[in-house]
C-alpha cells in the first residue's frame, strides 16, 4: 500500500508531530515515507533499516547516533515544509547512516531549508547525494559519497525555463541578462 510506517501528525495543529527513537531495533518497509513527522524526527539510538519512497520525512530532522539504513526511491533524508515549527532542516550529529538511492531523480539527503553534517558518518549511493536550497555545512561528519570519502557536500538545483528543465551540480542561482518570453 501507499502508506507510511511512522507517521506522527495533527490535522488541527501543524506545531506537533513529533517521533522519538532512542533505541531498539526497527525495521520498516513502507509503500511511501518509512518514518513521517510533521514537525521533528528525532533519532538518538538503534538499528533502524527502512525502506520505502522517502526513508525519514520532516521538517526538522535530528540524528544523533544509531545505525540507520535507508533504501529509498525518492529521497532518503527529505526535509520539507511540512508545519510553520521551523526551517526545514537536516542536522546530523552522529550514528552511521547508509543511504542508497535508487536511480532517477534521487537525492540522498535532501533540505529545503538547511543541512548541517556535525558528526557521524553517512554512506550515500545516489546520483545526487545532497540537495539543500539554504545553508549546508560539513562541521565534522565523515563522508562517503559512492566509495569515495570526500569533505564536500554537493548540491544540486533546478532551472525551469519555459517548459525546459535541466538539473545543475554545484550551482548557485544566477538571473540572466536576458528575459525569456512569456
């Protein structure tokens, strides 16, 4: 089915939906997000393995350590604007997570908002590793971007122009000197 494994939401109030893992052993496989929180996803401990469309959705997404694998066909890590609580926002402060994409328009950690690697290590197999549209920061995390160990953090955006849309790595948006017909 299309649903998620974890989902934590209020349909009269955006400021809560919140999911906690401190540890255990969790292992879902979901027809869309493995583990959906409207406001924070929070992991500090435990084997998680979650497949699905998303592997962890939120708009704030905290982990702090576990050993977390994702296999996923959209995004593995997607923080997005799901509530007004805060920016969206990826920050990773330990653990060893293991992302790998599937193939296509894939990102293994993407943020709408801000993305900060503070520690642990992440293992991404994708296309598109990072897609962040605010800030990213690498502070101290260990990166394994397709077998190869890198400090960069990459990012990729879109531009649309007219019905033409290409996919840009390491782009930062620039207005042309032109205007394009409406």
């Amino acid at each position: 089915t299309d649903k998620d494994g974890l989902h934590a939401e209020n349909d009269e109030d955006s400021t809560v939906g919140y999911i906690y893992i401190a540890g255990g052993t969790i292992t879902i496989d979901a027809g869309d997000d493995a583990i959906h929180a409207t406001t924070i996803a929070q992991v500090d401990g435990g084997t998680i393995d979650l497949t699905g469309a998303e592997g962890i959705e939120g708009t704030y997404i905290q982990i702090n350590g576990g050993e977390i694998s994702i296999a996923a066909a959209d995004d593995g890590i997607n923080a997005g604007q799901k509530s007004n609580f805060a920016t969206p926002t990826v920050e990773v402060n330990g653990g060893e997570l293991t992302i790998v994409m599937g193939s296509g328009d894939t990102d293994g950690v993407d943020s709408n908002g801000n993305l900060y690697l503070n520690g642990g290590t992440l293992n991404i197999t994708a296309q598109s590793p990072f897609d962040y549209d605010g800030t990213a920061q690498n502070n101290g995390a260990t990166l394994i971007v397709n077998g190869t160990e890198t400090d960069t953090i990459t990012s990729q955006m879109i531009i649309n122009a007219g019905n033409a849309t290409a996919k840009v790595a390491n782009a930062e948006p620039k207005i042309p000197p032109w205007e394009l017909p409406t």
